[in-house]
DNA sequence: GGCTTTCTGTGATTGAGAATCCAAAATGAG
DNA sequence: CTCATTTTGGATTCTCAATCACAGAAAGCC
C-alpha cells in the first residue's frame, strides 16, 4: 500500500521541538531543522504542509512531553508537597545541563512563544496552546502546594494560585540565566532561594 | 557643509529597540523600525551600515539608558536597601504595564539577546554587551544588598552575589509571566515573593 | 511480474526582506 | 545666487528561505 515512510514523524517533530526551543520560530530555518531531523525538506513539507503548521505540530507534541514529564512529578503521592517542587526545579537544571554539555543552551518552546507576540497573533493555535500549557502548569503547581500544605511541608500561608505563579515565574526566569553561562549548582541554589517564601 | 539629518540619531535608535526588544532580531523587519522610527530605510542603511550593526547601536543604547536607571534606583543612598529593590520591581512592572497599555508587551533586549545563541555566536560584540551589562547589574544588586545588610533592612545570612542573581532572575521570569497576561498587582506581589528571601 | 500507491530526492519557482544605487531636494558656505 | 555636500525617496538588485512540481524508487496487491 505505497512506500512506508523512511523516517518516524514523531521523531521528526522532536528533533524540530529541539531546534525552535533554542532559537525560536524566527531564528529557525527549515534547513536547520532538517540538518538535524535528518530529513530531506521535501518530505518536510510532504509530511507537514508548512513551517508554521510544523511549528504547530512540534510545539504540541513538545508540551505534551514535558507537561507528562511535570505532572508525573508534582502529583507524585508518595512524596511531599515541598519535595516535589524541588523536583521539578532539578529536572529543569538537568535538563540545562545537559544541554550545555552538548554547546547549546536548552531553551524553551514555551518561553520563546511567549516572547514572540507576532506568532500569537498570526496563528490563534499557537496562542491556545501556550494558554493550555499555562493554565494546567499553574494547576497542578497549585495542587503540589496544596498538597504540601496539607503534610505540612509548605506554610499554610501562602495562596497557592500565587505560589504556582511564582513557581512558573522562577523557572522561566531561570531558563534566561541558564543561558549566560551559569553553573547547574548555582543554579539550583538560585530557584531555591526563589521559592524560599514557599518552602521556607 | 551638506544637508542637516532631518531625524535624530539617538531617537531613531530608540525606537529600534523598542522593536527588537518585542521581536527580537530575527522577528524584527528593518521595515518595521523604519515605520516606528518614522525613517525611509535608505536613510537608516546610510546612516547605520546594516541591519546588524544597527542592533549594536541600539543595543549599546538600550544598555545604557536601562542600566542609568536601574543604577539611579540602586544606589540611592537616600533609601534602604531593601527598598531600593522593591523601587527595582516596580520600575520594571510600571515598563510592563505601560506597554500593555498601548497593546503589546514590554519584552526586553537583553532576554532576547540571550535566548538567540546565533546572534551572539554571530557578532562577538552582542555577546561582550550582554555579558558586560549582566556583570555590572549583578554588581550594582549586590551593592544594595549589601547596603541593605548594613542598615538592617535585608537579613544578613544571604550571600549578596546569590542574591543579585536571584534579582536578575527573578525579572528576567517577570518579562515572561508579563506576556501572558498577568496584572500589574499581581506580577508585583509575584516578583516581591520571589524576593522574599531578601527581603522576608 | 506488472500495477498502484505513496514516498523520496532534485531542481525550479516564488517571495520576503536586506542591501544597494541613483536622481532629486535641501541646506549652509562663500 | 551658486556651488559643494549630504540627505532623501524610490527603484532596483541580490540573497536566501520557503514552497512547489516532477521524476524516480520502494513496498504491497493481484
């Protein structure tokens, strides 16, 4: 039934996920994202009609990824409510780790369509998306804090919308640090002392 | 002695940046600071060589007008320490709200700069910029924590090098959570909790 | 094995935007 | 007023990304 395909679509949309959130939508050729899918641009346009319906298609499958990612993180019940956000800090500077060891800052499909008001307003998908990603990140943080609140390892204190914005706030701004070169530690130790007012 | 410019330099690199601290370089058309700087374009190449070395200048400028205003705020020995930080957030909130007045978001020149690898691999001078206007940020924060310590308003026990990292990056996630929509009261109350290991 | 279908790869075409060029206009000096 | 000089507006060229079209190739079906 016709010739299979040579490469898998997912695979593709990652590798394309992998080059947006370095250098944005703008900043991002086809032919880099061929380069590093492996992929001829034919078939990339074959598969994926255009760069921006590409773009689309790998900014969903990239807040699918690390939402899960997230989740399974914060809603984890056999651990505390102040540990789980620890968690979630540690896996984002790994994440900058280890892309620092591979030459390249990680970036961040999310932050970068943040910054680019032209692509929201272009395409009313993309603006969707990155409301979705927000709104259910604020929500599970909220439920983590909550949670926390409620073995005590979170000061009943706080409101916990504020806490998951400030949560979000902390790591995105830790992605713009991550970038001028600090060292994973410090930088761990710099989202701590962020999240000091929630985890004391 | 020839014709007199009919525009002023200095404005014109204005209102660059406040182009490209919106869009970025990439997202950014010469077409459209031309409209915003009120200017022809074969004005700005006469004057400005090209596209890069346009954003040098107004990057240079950017840096210089932004760091003259953090640092009036940060060392003004007027005020104590921990206040001269809340003055810091409220600069920046204010920057946001009246962006979002007019429609668009503030964005910033400098995250932009550091979340676009290949404009700096590009131009080494972009890169010297951001790092040097990073470095005296940090060191004028750290100033005023230290300020702060001595006259009682920020707790001893924070090391003033961690905390003026904590301060860039607590605004750089500010710029971000501004995009989404977030109210001024809120994304003050957000940056003052994310300070609260400074200022309790 | 021939046929159909769908994919792949090469190369042409389009299009946007950066860069350049040129004639006309403006201005101050003498 | 006239000249030398520089700016300006518009047209043009150039470059490269994005897109499209077609020929060839691979797999299943009969």
């Amino acid at each position: 039934m016709g010739r299979p395909r040579m490469f898998d679509e997912v695979k593709v949309l990652d590798a394309a996920a992998g080059e947006f959130r370095v250098r944005g939508f703008a900043g991002t050729s086809t032919e880099q994202v061929c380069e590093a899918a492996g992929v001829r641009r034919s078939s990339l346009y074959n598969t994926f009609v255009s760069k921006d319906e590409l773009y689309v298609r790998a900014l969903e499958r990239y807040v699918e990824v690390t939402g899960a990612r997230q989740a399974a993180i914060l809603t984890d019940q056999g651990v505390r409510g102040a540990e789980r956000l620890r968690r979630l800090v540690d896996v984002v500077v790994a994440e900058e780790h280890d892309a620092a060891a591979r030459g390249h800052a990680a970036g961040c499909m999310v932050v970068h369509g943040f910054m680019d008001p032209g692509l929201r307003e272009r395409d009313e998908r993309v603006a969707r998306l990155l409301d979705r990603d927000l709104r259910e990140r604020r929500a599970l943080v909220g439920e983590a804090i909550r949670a926390g609140q409620l073995d005590g390892s979170i000061s009943p204190g706080v409101d916990p919308d504020d806490g998951a914005l400030l949560v979000s706030t902390v790591i995105s701004g830790l992605r713009i640090t991550a970038q001028a070169g600090t060292d994973p530690e410090t930088l761990r130790r710099i989202a701590l002392a962020g999240l000091h007012a929630l985890l004391g």
